[in-house]
C-alpha cells in the first residue's frame, strides 16, 4: 500500500472548497469533502489511476464526479517513497490562474 502525502497548500485547498460550499449547503460540503477525501484514498493502491499531464513535470490529475461537475486533485508520484504527493485540489468551475 502507498502512503499519500498532503502539501499544505492542497490542505488549504480542501478547506476552501468546503467553506465556500458550507455557506450554501452544509450537507453537500460535507459529501464534497468525503468525496475529496476518499477519492485520495484511491492513491494507496493505485498510484498512477490519474491522468499524467500534457508537460515534462509528471504532474497527474485525478478527476472525481461531483453534482454537474468535478473535484481535480492535481499529484505526483514520488517513485523511491512509492508516495503519492497531493499538490492542489480545485473545483472544475473555479477560475483558475
């Protein structure tokens, strides 16, 4: 099993996405936030399930279905450490720079 290691950006990231949804409707932030969650789960027995990038940084997005759209966690691998690093999750609406 691969161990998944968070950055704190991708913390930060996971707590925006449910504040910004809590306001709302709190139950979906909590259904966005286990669905963030347990999709990383996945990266314990499957490190490479992600889509690898069109770019030379051997960055991987896996997409999970949310409502009429998608949370995106953005990872690499980390090959030596069979370690699974999370570097940003955004939603698929967001604007992003």
């Amino acid at each position: 099993m691969s161990e998944i290691k968070w950055l704190p950006a991708a913390l930060e990231d996971v707590e925006r996405l449910y504040l910004f949804l809590f306001e709302k409707n709190p139950q979906a932030a909590s259904r966005a936030a286990t669905t963030i969650l347990e999709g990383a789960k996945l990266l314990e027995t499957s490190l490479y399930i992600g889509q690898p990038m069109n770019d030379e940084t051997k960055r991987r997005e896996l997409i999970l279905s949310f409502g009429s759209g998608a949370y995106i966690i953005r990872y690499m691998v980390e090959e030596k450490s069979d370690t699974a690093v999370i570097l940003r999750v955004w939603h698929s609406r967001e604007q992003r720079d």
